[in-house]
C-alpha cells in the first residue's frame, strides 16, 4: 500500500470540518500507509455519487452534519453497498461513540481532533484494508 496514493472522501456540510480533518489526519497518516489524497463532499448526493463510481478508497464522515448526518449515511452505505469503502465517523463527544457502533463505522474520531490520534486511527484502518485485500488476494 505504501507505492499507492489512497483516495479519502471526507464529507461535513460545513467546509471548516473538512478541513480541520484533512489537516488531522494529514497526508500521510504513517510511514507504512503512504499517502492520501482528498475528495471533498458536502452533501450526501456528493457522497453517493463518489462512492458508487468507486472513486474513494475510505470515507471520513461528520457525524454532525446537517440535514443528514455521517452516522445515517454510514449505516446506509453499510447496509446497500457489498463492497463498501471503509468508514471512519467524526463526532462532536466521547459519549457519542455509542452511535458510531450503530452507525456500522469502522472507527470514530471525537472533536476536537488530536492530529495524533487521527492520523493513527485512519492508518489502522488503513493497515486492515490492506490485511483484507492480501487475504482476499
């Protein structure tokens, strides 16, 4: 994975979430992930479109957004889509991770973002695409 650029859409009405992830996770969350680079979304029409066309290998949603949030968005591409991109769900409290497991996210960042921690969290989901597709291979 290291030789490939990984495609991440992050999606938030709000073009300040966006951003304030994009630049948490960075655009090289770890050395052994190589890098990201970024579609933006700020509708769920946007997110459908480049999810079916297959144009992003991990999705970022806010959890917060309006009038949709991440977590509806999650749980329906979960449920409709067989081969559906990792999802990594961004939401404002700790006391909201409860959700993310209803919401069928793959893991959670909480706001405000610790650049560490999500860099490390998008990296480990990272790494597990990875184990999935050389098992699959």
């Amino acid at each position: 994975m290291s030789t490939s650029i990984t495609t991440i859409l992050v999606f938030s009405h709000r073009p300040e979430v966006r951003e304030s992830i994009m630049t948490a996770v960075g655009r090289r969350p770890a050395a052994d992930v190589g890098r990201v680079r970024y579609l933006e979304a700020d509708g769920i029409a946007s997110v459908l479109s480049i999810v079916d066309e297959g144009q992003a290998d991990l999705l970022i949603l806010d959890g917060e957004a309006q009038p949709t949030g991440g977590m509806g968005i999650s749980r329906q591409l979960k449920n409709e889509i067989d081969d559906c991109p990792p999802i990594v769900v961004a939401v404002r409290r700790k006391d909201d991770r409860w959700l993310a497991t209803w919401s069928q996210a793959d893991a959670v960042l909480v706001h405000p973002l610790d650049p560490l921690a999500a860099a490390e969290t998008v990296a480990e989901v990272l790494r597990s695409m990875s184990r999935i597709s050389v098992s699959n291979g």
